[in-house]
C-alpha cells in the first residue's frame, strides 16, 4: 500500500513539472514575442523624400582636342560649345596654356551642359574675362563624348542614420543596385555621398549612364527597408 501511494506520488509529481515546464516555456516564448515588438517598434521605418529628379540625353562628357592641332597665340581661358543657334545647357571647360598652345591634358569641365542633339558643337574659345580669343593659328577640339546623365537630390527625413548600402534604386523597376553598389557598376557612376546617410542630410546624386544604352528612363524609385518612393524624371 505505501509503496503504490509513493509510485502514485511519483508519477503526480512528475506530471506536475511537465505541466510546469510546458508553462515556463509559454512564457518565454511570450516574452520573447514581446521584446521583437518592443524592439520593432522602437525603431521606426525610413523616411525619406525624393526632391527632384532630372534625366539629360546629351550631356558633353569628354573634351579631347588633337595633340599636333593645339593652335597658337592663346591665352589661358574658358572653353564654350554651342550646337546651332542652342547653347549646350551651360556647358563650360577650363583650360591652361604653354607657349601659347592649348594644353592637351588640362582641359577640365566644370559644367557638362547638355546639348540639343549628339551633334559636334561648335566651339567658342573665351580668355579669363569672357573675350572671344584671337589666335594666331586655330586650335582644333575632336568630337565630344556624348553621355546620358541622370541627377537626382534625396533627402533623409528620419530620424536614423541610413546605411547607403542598404538603400536600392531601380530603373523603370528594372536594374535595381544599392547607392554603395552603384559606385562600381559598369553601367553608371554615382558621387556625392559616403556610406552613411546621416539624419536630415541631402545627397545630391549623378549617374553617368554609358551611351551605348541610351535608355530614356521615365522614373526613378528608391528603397530602403518597407519604404519605397518612385519619382518621374524631368
């Protein structure tokens, strides 16, 4: 008798710490289930504003002028380009001078323009104060680069610090690379930006799309995290 009272003890208090431990282990699962919420919760979604985004077709990439043809008799100046009666959008290139001749490699653009067509412009050679050169032979510029440009200015609305990385663009929803990635793509060329996306901070973006594509894209769109903005291009 007192042996099958203590089995019969036994196998109640057995029967008890599996319902115990069944019940500890609710719990955890409980509280575990609260703290992702918590946590979740606790850090809000991206926020961020795509301010404006602007496609140009024929934008003038490279400046290359003939190394036996540098001209003669000028003076340290300002290179424009017009195609026609139409201005290529501001275009505008620095260049130095030796012995009179324009320097092969020190031609810099400071504003790429945009022109009206793939047409090769015709060049207006300016010194330092805006007038028209007057040399004593003519130099000659080759044909220019022609690149399709895309600009876009994005701001960080939140209230975190966004890792560049981790913020997606896509093309016409296609083509999607990371604002990080997008620095080695063999398609496009970004700058203006590190790899953090700071609180409150605008990145003024460019990608330098290889004119081989030549795809007039219609819309941007940016994603980072639930958060995705499209934008049309102008």
């Amino acid at each position: 008798m007192g042996a099958s009272a203590g089995i019969g003890g036994l196998i109640i208090g057995i029967a008890m710490l599996v319902v115990f431990t069944m019940a500890i282990s609710a719990f955890d699962a409980q509280v575990a289930t609260g703290l992702d919420a918590i946590e979740s919760a606790s850090v809000p979604d991206p926020s961020f504003t795509i301010d404006d985004v602007n496609l140009e077709q024929h934008v003038i990439h490279e400046v290359s002028i003939n190394a036996t043809n540098r001209g003669t008799g000028y003076v340290d100046g300002i290179l424009r380009a017009n195609v026609g009666s139409d201005e290529c959008g501001g275009f505008s290139a620095n260049f130095s001078t030796t012995g009179g001749e324009i320097d092969v490699g020190n031609v810099v653009i400071t504003n790429h323009g945009f022109c009206p067509d793939s047409s090769t412009p015709t060049w207006t050679i300016l010194d330092t104060s805006l007038n028209v050169q007057t040399p004593t032979t003519v130099a000659n510029f080759s044909a220019p680069v022609f690149r399709q440009y895309i600009y876009a200015n994005i701001t960080n609305q939140g209230e975190d610090l966004l890792k560049t990385d981790e913020v997606w663009v896509f093309y016409d929803g296609e083509e999607p690379e990371t604002l990080t990635g997008s620095q080695d793509s063999v398609r496009s060329e970004i700058a203006g930006f590190g790899t953090n996306w700071y609180s409150g901070q605008t990145l003024q973006l460019f990608w330098d799309d290889e004119s081989s594509s030549n795809t007039e894209y219609e819309r941007l769109a940016f994603t980072a995290g639930p958060t995705t903005l499209v934008r049309s291009t102008s």
